[in-house]
C-alpha cells in the first residue's frame, strides 16, 4: 500500500477545511505549508485535528540550526506530527529538526531532490545522493524524491534503503501516479485533488491505485 497524502495548499481557511473533510476518508496525512499557514496562521493545524490524519508540516526548515531547532519546537507545540527540512543546509542543521521531530515523538522528512524542472540545475551530479546519504546518517524518518523523475526515486531508494520515500509531482507537475506508486512508501498530491470539481471523488480514485 502507498499513502495519499494531500497537499493543502488552499489559503482560504474553511475551503480547506472543508476539504480536507471531504477527502479524509481517503488519504492518510495531510501536508500544509506555506499557503494555508500564511493565510490562516499556525492554528489551523488545531483546526485540522478533527479527521484525526497526521499532519505534516511543509516549512522546507533550511537554516542554521538554533533556528531550525526554534522553528521547529513551534510547529510541533502547534500540533503538528511531522516536519519537512531541507538537507543541503548540512548535517548538523538537519539535525536539529530531526532531534526536535523525535523529542515530540513526531517525524522529520529530509528533502533529497524536488521535482520541478530546475531542480535538476542544483540537485543533480550526486548532491541528491548525498542529501539522501545525510538524512540515513542523521536517523531522519524518510526523504522527499521527485515523482516526475521515477529513476531517480529508483537511485535515491537504493542509498536509504527501508527509510520512507514520500514523493510529489504527480498530476499537475506530470508525474504519473503509476509509474512510482510502488517505488515509494506515499505520494503527495495537490492539485489534481484540491483543484478537481469534485476534491472527494478525485482523492478516492488516486486511493484505489494507491491501495
Ligand atoms: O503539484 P501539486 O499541486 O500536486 O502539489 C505538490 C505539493 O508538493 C506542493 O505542496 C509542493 O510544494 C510540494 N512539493 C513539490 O511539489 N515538489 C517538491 O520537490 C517538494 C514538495 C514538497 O512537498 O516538499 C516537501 C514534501
């Protein structure tokens, strides 16, 4: 089975409630970031406990790591279950989100490679190798690896083995959800949910290709 995670980047505070309601039968986390945090503020993670998803927080922590740690400590006092880092900051920066994730007995993903088209200008010649390398050295609980590039999901599995891999780009960017579905332990979709006329009826057919 590959998690559905939703990207709820919506930043109008009750259409994104409402669906997130809507679709909760059919995913398994719920992803927030900046859209929804700026607009609503970080509350909105209380907002969100109701459907009981784990809520992963998407603030791409890419600073030194006094900030990261205090960065970090706000978003799980908030009620967050998880949060995403950046790994070319360095291990030590790294680090410091995942020692905070695991303090809160919460999770902290380490984003090896993006997945839109420039990613491949800084990402590539073996820094995504590397960034996937520091997140098993610093015990992170998984990776972000690009769905619009399935070998490279292919390669970076090969560097963290059993670590989770969750992986955006499907849909809107043109990643194809069956090409990576089982190379990867969830997906994280957007768009092609949040957007689509009908957000439930759209998260319920990526589940049963998920599941
Ligand atoms: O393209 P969409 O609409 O399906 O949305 C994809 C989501 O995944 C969106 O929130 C975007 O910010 C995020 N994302 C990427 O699209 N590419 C990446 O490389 C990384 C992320 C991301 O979520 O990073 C942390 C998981």
């Amino acid at each position: 089975m590959t998690e559905l995670i939703l990207a709820l980047d919506v930043p109008d505070r009750k259409e994104a409630l409402n669906i997130a309601e809507s679709c909760a039968p059919f995913i398994d986390a719920i992803k927030v970031g900046y859209p929804l945090v700026l607009s609503s503020g970080l509350s909105i993670a209380e907002d969100l406990a109701s459907p009981g998803l784990p809520l992963i927080a998407d603030f791409k922590v890419a600073d030194i790591p006094n900030t990261n740690r205090l960065i970090c400590e706000v978003v799980f006092s908030a009620g967050f279950d998880a949060v995403i880092a950046h790994g070319f900051v360095g291990a030590d920066a790294a680090r410091a989100c995942i020692e905070v994730a695991h303090s809160h007995s919460g999770k902290a993903y380490i984003v090896a490679e993006m997945s839109h088209p420039g990613a491949t200008e800084f990402f590539h010649d073996g820094v995504a190798e590397r960034i996937a390398a520091l997140a098993v050295r610093c015990g992170a609980d998984g990776i972000i690896a690009p769905a619009t590039r399935p070998e490279r999901v292919a390669r970076l599995r090969e560097i963290v083995g059993d670590k989770a891999i969750y992986s955006p780009g499907i849909g809107a960017q043109g990643g194809d959800l069956d090409a990576v579905a089982r190379l990867v332990d969830g997906v994280i979709v957007g768009r092609s949910i949040y957007a689509a006329d009908d957000p439930a009826a759209a998260a319920e057919r990526l589940s049963r290709i998920c599941r």
